[in-house]
C-alpha cells in the first residue's frame, strides 16, 4: 500500500526506513522523501513511528 501519494513511497519502504533507525517523521522524509510535500501523510507516517516505537519498549519491557 502506498502511504504517501505524493512522492509514492510504499508502506514496506517507510517500515525498512524505521527499522534502520529512523525515530521521527522527520527522520522519515530525509531519509525516503515520505511526507516531505503535501503533509497529508503524517498523521500515518506518525502512527508507524509510535507503533515501532511501542514495539520496541514493548521487547524492552520484558527484559
Ligand atoms: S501524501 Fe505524503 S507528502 Fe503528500
């Protein structure tokens, strides 16, 4: 699925993004160009870096 329209980035590309290190949207656009246009994709783009993020405090957690 494409998350953001405007410069066709694919949901995979912004997970493989995140889970090489990115830790904000804007570490996001630098990195793969998502959300740096219309804006209209960073409320998703903000939910993928929470959810990774709550992953990893998740795995954290139970150490
Ligand atoms: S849809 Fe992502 S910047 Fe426009």
């Amino acid at each position: 699925m494409i998350v953001c329209l405007c410069r066709g980035v694919p949901e995979q590309t912004i997970q493989r993004v995140i889970a090489s290190g990115a830790r904000t949207v804007d570490d996001v656009s630098r990195i793969c160009g998502a959300g740096s246009d219309c804006g209209a994709c960073y409320r998703a783009l903000a939910e993928m870096v929470r959810e990774a993020e709550g992953a990893v405090c998740a795995a954290g957690d139970r150490t």
